[in-house]
C-alpha cells in the first residue's frame, strides 16, 4: 500500500520556538503568512515568519497584498474570500502560486475567475470561526469538489484529533493553523 504524499500550508501569524521546530518536522510545508495589517507589530511579525522562511528555504506565500508579494518575493498569493481583485499573471515569475478561500460553489467560481491554481474549502471541521451548521465534514466536502476542476485543499479545524480523518478525503492537500500550534 503506497502512502500519500500531502503538501501542506500552514497560516502563521506569530512564530516562536515551539512553532519553528513544529515546523521543521514537517516536510513538503509552505507557509501562508496570515497578517495583513499595516502597525509596526504586525510587520515586524511578518518580517520575523518570511525570514524564517527564507533561512529554511520553505516557500512563503503573503495574503491578499500583491504588492508585497513582489517587495518580498514570495512564492504565491493567498486571495481570502472577501477578496475580489483579479491578480495580472503576466507578471508574475514561473512557479507563483494563486491560491483562493472558498466557502461554496460562487466563491469557487469566483476564484477560478481570478486564476487560482489552489482552492482551499472550508471549513472541514468545526472551529470557533464558524457555527456547528456550517462544517462540511467528510461527506459534504467530498461532494461539493467533486467538479471543481482546480486542485481542492482542505482547510478548517484541522486538529491532531481528527487529522486521520483527512484520508477519507481524495485530496492530497491540506492547510491548517491549529494543528502547528497544538502538535507536540
């Protein structure tokens, strides 16, 4: 039996020692640095996460600011999905990854709209985030990508609890913030 091989992304918004060694267990990770506010805290936290990715030569992708994507050189942009500008491919280097949040089938199309090469679904289990109805879980994720023909990445609630039920899943990526912070 052939094991899968995920890629991961993982949303940061602060780092700190536990996290950077939770970090460097995992292989095949890319890290989403999950701040977009402009105060001197927020960026120095942003700066601290793109140079610890840039040390351990882990790609990093920015949320929603396309020009800093470029200042920084990362390697992708995450459109959350609120987001509703559409991103110029032209120039952008070779392996820059659009990457785009949807919660249903409009945001999905909305996302393919803007050039996203990655959809993350949400949310797959439940989260403080979001209310008990509005989970996908297993089944319903499964049956709401079924025709997406974008790769789908599972994102939402993903804990060390409930990380095996990811295989039921016909998905071989996976992002997530609390499972980095609460993993030992």
């Amino acid at each position: 039996m052939s094991t899968i091989l995920y890629k991961y992304y993982v949303f940061l918004d602060t780092i700190n020692s536990v996290i950077e060694n939770n970090l460097n267990k995992i292989k095949n990770i890319n890290i989403i640095v999950n701040l977009n506010y402009n105060n001197k805290e927020s960026l120095e936290k942003e700066l601290s996460i793109i140079n610890f990715a840039k040390k351990n030569k882990i790609p990093f992708i920015l949320k929603n600011n396309y020009q800093k994507c470029l200042q920084n050189k990362s390697d992708g942009i995450l459109i959350d999905s609120s987001n509703k500008k559409i991103i110029k491919p032209i120039l952008l280097k070779k392996k820059f990854v659009i990457i785009g949040i949807a919660h249903n089938q409009l945001e999905y199309l909305q996302k393919k709209a803007q050039g996203c090469t990655l959809v993350m679904l949400s949310p797959l289990f439940y989260n403080e985030k979001y209310s008990i109805n509005k989970i996908l879980n297993v089944v319903k994720f499964n049956n709401k990508k079924i025709n997406w023909d974008i790769d789908v990445c599972a994102l939402g609630g993903i804990t060390p609890k409930n990380i095996k039920k990811i295989k039921l899943l016909n998905i071989t990526k996976i992002g997530f913030k609390r499972f980095i912070l609460e993993a030992k």
